[in-house]
C-alpha cells in the first residue's frame, strides 16, 4: 500500500481526477468501481468540471463507452429518492457528463460479482473508508472472502450518516443495504482510497499500521492486494 498525503483535498481530488482522465483517454471502455458518501463529492466535480471545461485534458473526455459499478446501495430506497445512491450518482456525475446509463451498473442482488466479471473486470476501484474502517458497507466482521450480499449497518454507520445526510434523524437511515464484498473490491485491478476528514484520522492511522486482514478493521484486507494507493490530505493527521 502506498500513502499519499496533500496539503488540500483539493490538491488530492486534482490527482486522482487526472488519473482517471488519462485512465479513460487512454482506454475508452474504462470500468470504474465508484463510491458514495461525502468523501468523492469534489472529485466527482472535479471530473465533471474537466468534461465541462476540459480543465484536466487538453481534448475533451468522451464517457459515452465508461463502464461504472457501484460499491452499494441502500435495500428498499426508491432510486429517484434523496437518501438513494442511484440518485447521488445521477446528480454528482451522471447527469452532467455524457455517460451511458446503460453502462452504469449498481448491486441488486448476488449475481453483481459475475456480472463484474461479464462485463471484463474493474480497473479502477475509488473507495471511502468509514471512521470504523468499513469499505463499501461491509462493516466489522465481514469475511475476507465476502462477495455481493444484503448487509446490516452497525449502529455507528447508521448515527454517521444521520448526521451528514439525515439531518440527524437516526430512524430515517435505511438499516439494510446491498453491498459488494472484500473479496469482490480485491478483485479491482487498481484501488484508491480517499479520506479528507480529521474523523478519519484513526482508520487511515490503523490501516498504515495493518500488515493483514482483521475481519474487525475491514480496510485491511488493502493489505492483501498489490496495487492500492490511499490518498489524504492534511486534515487527517496522519504523516505519509
Ligand atoms: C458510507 C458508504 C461508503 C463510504 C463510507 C464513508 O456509509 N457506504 O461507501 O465510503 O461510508 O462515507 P463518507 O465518505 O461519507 O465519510
């Protein structure tokens, strides 16, 4: 695992914005495996912008044959709602750049994994990483050969993300969600995980110390893939 710390999330989002771009111009069908949360917002904007203004790349970048997977989704959401992660994807990328809706795929039940594979495998997975250390929504105890599967948010997901996206109110987070699996992210050919929240600080502190998969801090099973880069900013403290 390689650590890379910026000054901003800016700079940070920047980066990885570009490596993206020069991933899709270098290869059109890219598959992208993507997040929510609050974590990629700026990149998604960043990556819109570039589409927009051709900020990043000289030539505009052409979304029309990306492939995007989607690490979860909540169980039971209409996906026009609000709260769902269908409707985030639509209005932080793909509503305003000129993907494919067909080629944007999230999790509906186990059968996600062969159609990953179908589709020739994910290049480039983009996580966020929970103060708990989950990735995806497999939370603490999650196997390291986990694949698709309906999961159950422990109550610390369930209080972090009624703060930042419930106004608070605990009894509107859906408690289930369908999720990939530790083994199905592993399967990436290249993982980037991003924090830029001093809450973070103690998940990235412990995944820099992991040397293996601990099924009670998920994001060490990083640890067992060959290519994964975690990027930072200054607002965790935590040194490169
Ligand atoms: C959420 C999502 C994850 C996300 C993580 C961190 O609940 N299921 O995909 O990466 O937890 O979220 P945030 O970026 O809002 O801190």
């Amino acid at each position: 695992m390689k650590f890379i710390k910026f000054k901003t999330e800016a700079e940070a989002v920047k980066h990885v914005a570009e490596i993206i771009v020069k991933k899709i111009h270098a290869k059109p069908s890219l598959a992208l495996g993507l997040a929510t949360g609050s974590t990629p917002i700026k990149l998604y904007q960043t990556l819109v912008d570039d589409y927009k203004h051709h900020t990043i790349s000289k030539q505009a970048t052409d979304w029309s044959h990306v492939k995007t997977f989607n690490l979860d989704e909540y169980v039971g959401v209409d996906y026009n709602s609000e709260i769902s992660y269908h409707k985030f994807m639509a209005d932080n990328l793909f509503d305003k750049v000129n993907i494919n809706k067909h080629n944007t795929f999230f999790p509906e039940d186990h059968s996600f994994d062969s159609l990953i594979s179908k589709q020739g495998g994910v290049d480039l997975q983009i996580l966020g990483i929970g103060t708990n250390g989950h990735i995806g929504f497999n939370e603490p105890g999650s196997k390291a050969d986990s694949l698709t599967r309906v999961v159950e948010l422990v109550p610390n997901t369930i209080a972090v993300n009624a703060k930042k996206f419930f106004n608070g109110d605990i009894n509107a987070v859906p408690k289930t969600a369908i999720s990939m699996g530790l083994a199905s992210i592993l399967k990436s050919k290249e993982i980037i995980l991003l924090a830029f929240e001093d809450a973070k600080t103690d998940a990235i502190s412990k995944l820099k110390k992991a040397k293996s998969f601990d099924p009670s801090f998920p994001a060490s099973i990083l640890t067992q893939h060959p290519n994964v880069t975690i990027i930072f900013d200054s607002s965790v403290k935590v040194d490169a």
